[in-house]
C-alpha cells in the first residue's frame, strides 16, 4: 500500500505535495545527462547556497507552495521539502511517453536516460522537527517511491537511468542499481574533499569523504559509475583540485563531469549572506559583475582540465562551461576568439560515456513490454487527463 494513502497533505514545508510524481523532459542544456527526470519532491533538504532550482520554482507550482507556508522559494531553500504522491498508473503513463518518443525528437546526448533527480536529491534526508512519526512516514514514502519506480523503469521499459544523489543512503539500493546492468549510472557530486568548505555551500548535505566511500563502494559493487566535480567554489585551489581527481581516479569513472557556479537569481545572495552569518571570508568578489565571473569560470575550468590531463584523465572528462560563457563578447576577450569558440563548442557538443546497452531491438526483443496493471503491451493512453503543472520539476 502506498504511504500516501494515510498521509495527510498538512499545509506545511515539509509534508505532502499534492501533484505526482511522473517521468518528465529535462531541461538540461548542453550537459548530456538525461533526455528525462523523475523527481520525488518539490524542494530540497540539502539546502545548498549554491543551487538555483528555487529560481525555476514559478507558475502554478508557486503559487501552491504558498499554500505550505513557502511565501518566498529561495530564500527558504533548504527548509521545505513536499514529497510528491507516487501514483502508479499516472507513472505508467509517462513511462510509456518516454518509452515510446521518437527518438529522431531526442537528444543523442541524453542517452535515453531518466535522471533521478534534477530538482531535488533522491535520497535526501527529510527533517520535521516534533513530529518524528511523520517524519518516518514520509521518509517510508520517499523511500518506497523511488525503489518501486526504479523497478518500474527497468521492468516495463528499455530506458536507461542516471542516479545522481549527495546521499550516501543510496548504498541502500544498491543491490537494486546493480539488476539493470548497463542500463544504469550511479553518480555523485564530489566538488572537494575538504568537509569543512563544503558545509559552508552544502549545509546539511553528508561530507564529502562520505561520499567518496559510497562512491568507492559502488565501485566495488561493479556499479557503472560517474562523478559530478560541480561546482567548482571559488575556494578550491589547484592542490585541494587534483587531490578530488587523484581519488576519482582509483573510481575508474566513465565520466568526470565540472563546472563551477553559475549566476542564477538569489543563489550568490545566499553565498554572500551565510559568508556573513558565519564570519568568514569567501571570495564572492568573483560574482561582483559578468567579467569577473566568467574571468573566475574560465580560470576553473582550464584547471580542472589541466590537471585532468596529467592524471590521465582526460578522456574521461566532460566540462559544463554555461552557455553565458558563449557570448561573443566572451570570445572577443580571449587571446584568440576564433579557437576559445572552437573550445567551448567542442564541450557543449561532447557526448558523456554510457556502458554498451546493445541495439534498441535487442533490448526490447528481451523485454515484453507488458502493462504489469493489464498483462498488455505497455503504451500510452489516449486521454490521460493528468493535471500538469509549469514546466519544472
């Protein structure tokens, strides 16, 4: 039974979101994670500075989460986590949608992968302070959702999956991660290793040494796995730099994927005012004008591409240079703009590593493909009538 049966939407940041969860497009721009995303709640328990989902938070979807208390989305970022309903046939639904869309639509780049999650961390911790009963149920509920829609994906369909997560509780599934075989990616973001910096951006995220071990440990597993060096914060050094990439190495990551921070809405606000909160210097001068950040930008990702090229790695690293970098007033400023547009093109084009599935015919000729609600061919239904909400998930 699902936990969303006698789980009341009580009108609170954390609680209930009254809108399921179902397989939606991705957004990605030139990042060549998935062509989809699946994600279990409207906020994020993490909280970090850095992130600028709150700043897509518009529409219909705000105006709800006014409804929950959540007046103002980034400024509470990290305090608000609305769990979606798992519906199971709304999620066949878009399963099949996804299933079936013309591939001829898609971006090759995205692998035909279901990216879980772009908005929000599967496997996040979800706090409700008072209340440890229903802070157990909506964990059971998260919980329950992710591994019965996993089971879904892999079970009625041919598509792959990419598991990015800050949690170390994705061990818990691992067992699971391992059944789709070269379906799935198991990634996590591993901007440094110094636990101290990160707590200052991801406040209530695990450490990054944690996170190597899930990662060492996934490796063990034989989990195809991938590691997000992103963001790159303006603190991390050229030596704090190539000890991340020493350890990725022993990984043997199929794909290294950077960036640093990126200008959106109120998350250099957010930097800038925790900085104060905590007394402490951070080099926030480098989002003071476009200039100065793009000069910050670029000088990050040279570096992480210099010391990948050392440690042997880079046939394995795809950097995420934004697309503000592609300006020509950008290009106009380097040494020679003509080969810095060649650079940055070469990135947005590239296309991240995926474990050999096979042809599409022979994973399906493996797969029946059969409603496991009708025992029938699983495709979508005429008149669907789901509610739709603004284009974010």
């Amino acid at each position: 039974m699902s936990q969303t049966q006698f789980l009341s939407l009580t009108r609170g940041p954390v609680g209930i979101w009254p809108q399921p969860a179902r397989i939606a497009e991705s957004n990605f721009v030139h990042k060549s994670l998935s062509n989809w995303s699946f994600n279990i709640a409207v906020g994020c328990s993490h909280g970090c500075r850095f992130c600028y989902v709150p700043a897509t938070l518009q529409g219909r979807i705000r105006s709800t989460m006014s409804d929950y208390n959540v007046e103002d989305p980034d400024s509470q970022w990290g305090n608000y986590v609305l769990v979606r309903r798992f519906d199971r046939d709304i999620f066949l639904h878009s399963l099949a949608l996804a299933e079936y869309a013309d591939p001829k639509l898609l971006e090759r780049g995205g692998n035909r992968a279901v990216i879980y999650c772009s908005t929000t961390d599967p496997y996040q911790t979800i706090r409700l302070a008072g209340d440890i009963t229903r802070q157990k149920e909506l964990h059971a509920e998260a919980r329950s959702m992710v591994r019965e829609s996993l089971e879904l994906i892999r079970d009625y369909s041919t598509l792959n999956v990419r598991i990015l997560t800050r949690s170390p509780m994705a061990a818990a599934d691992f067992d699971l991660f391992k059944s789709f075989g070269p379906r799935l990616m198991f990634g996590m973001s591993l901007p440094t290793l110094d636990d101290r910096l990160a707590q200052i951006y991801e406040p209530h995220a695990p450490s990054p040494t944690a996170r190597l071990r899930c990662l060492q440990h996934a490796a063990e597993w034989g989990l195809n796995v991938f590691v997000a060096v992103a963001p790159m914060y303006p603190e991390i050094g050229r030596d704090d730099l190539q000890r991340t990439l020493e350890a990725i190495a022993g990984l043997r990551a199929l794909t290294i994927f950077a960036e640093p921070i990126n200008i959106r809405a109120e998350n250099v606000a957010r930097i800038a005012a925790h900085a104060r909160t905590l007394g402490l210097k951070m080099r926030v001068e480098v989002f003071e004008n476009r200039r100065v950040w793009e000069d910050y930008a670029l000088a990050q990702l040279k570096m992480i591409e210099a010391i990948a090229g050392e440690l042997g790695l880079a046939p394995r690293l795809h950097l995420w240079p934004d697309h503000a970098l592609g300006s020509r007033y950008t290009a106009e400023r380097q040494p020679d703009p003509k080969e810095f547009e060649k650079w940055i093109h070469q990135w947005w084009k590239r296309r991240s590593e995926w474990p050999e599935p096979g042809t599409r015919d022979q994973r399906q000729a493996s797969k029946p493909n059969l409603d496991p609600l009708t025992n029938s061919p699983l495709v979508p239904p005429k008149s669907p009538g789901l509610a739709t909400e603004a284009n974010t998930q």
